[in-house]
C-alpha cells in the first residue's frame, strides 16, 4: 500500500509540476510576444514622426526654391525631391489608423501647395503684384502643410503614451 501512495504521490508531483511549467511558459512567452509587439508599434511611431519631418523638410526647400525662381527668375531646380507620402500613409493605415485624419491634413496641404508650385514652374514673367500673391499662397500653405506634419508628429507622440501608458 506504501509503495502506491509513493508512486501516486510521485506521479501528482509530476503532473502539477507540468501545469505549472506550462503555465509559466505561456505566460513568459505571451508577455514576451506584447513587448515585441510593443517595441514596434514604438518604432513605427518614430518613424511616422521621422517620415513627417521629411516631408515638411522637403516642403520647405520647394518652397525657398519656388519663391527664388518667382521673385528673381531663377531656375526652378527640384533635384528629384522624393516626398514620402505613401510611406507615410502606409505607416499610418497599418500601425495607427488612429492618425488617418492628419494625414488627410497634410494631403489637403499638398494639393493646395500644386497650384502656386506649378505657376513658379511655368516661366512666364510676372509682375510685382502677381509674383507676392504666389509667393504669399507658397508661404501661407507651406506653413500649413509644416503645422499639419507638426501635428501629425505630436499625435504620434501623445499615442505612443497613451499605449504604452507613459506620463509626462
């Protein structure tokens, strides 16, 4: 009769031994699987910052340049400029849809900035009066276009915070 308690007691041993095993590993491995998940949502936010900041960078140079090829008649020169906007609306649709509506803000900025960038473009010689009001519109919506990437970064940030539940 010992000798079963011996081995019954053995055996239930093993057995909770293996539960709680299986249960800690679960555990780990679940806990591990949120940080990483966490770590890249946090880098893909960075990086939509980062895309922002390109992206109003960019604009600001177009924007010099334009005013420089209306008011001295300088060549317009944009060395391929490439504007990541699909990037950005990639990031932002996959890693936070909760972002879509500054995108739409920075979309509204770029088609507004088309049409002054295109009247800097075409060559033709303008007068005093004309020339300010293209270079007035390229200024106006530059500095919507920098507000909108402004706020689409400080979105980022304060969802990053509210994620990962970080207080300043």
């Amino acid at each position: 009769m010992s000798f079963w308690i011996g081995l019954l007691s053995g055996l239930a041993g093993v057995v909770v031994g293996g539960i709680l095993n299986h249960f800690t590993t679960k555990a780990n491995f679940l806990r591990q699987t949120q940080w990483e998940r966490d770590k890249i949502l946090q880098q893909k936010l960075e990086e939509i910052a980062q895309v922002t900041e390109e992206i109003a960078f960019t604009y600001g140079k177009i924007m010099i340049g334009a005013i420089n090829a209306i008011s001295f008649r300088a060549e317009l020169k944009i060395e391929s400029e490439v504007v990541p906007f699909a990037r950005l609306r990639m990031l932002v649709s996959f890693y936070a849809p909760e972002l879509a509506n500054h995108v739409h803000l920075i979309t509204d900025a770029q088609n507004k900035f088309s049409e002054p960038l295109l009247k800097a473009l075409d060559g033709r010689v303008r007068e005093q009066p004309e020339r300010q009001q293209i270079n007035g519109d390229l200024v106006r919506i530059e500095g919507q276009m920098s507000r909108a990437c402004n706020g689409l970064s400080e979105a980022a940030a304060d969802l990053g915070r509210r994620l990962f539940k970080i207080s300043c």
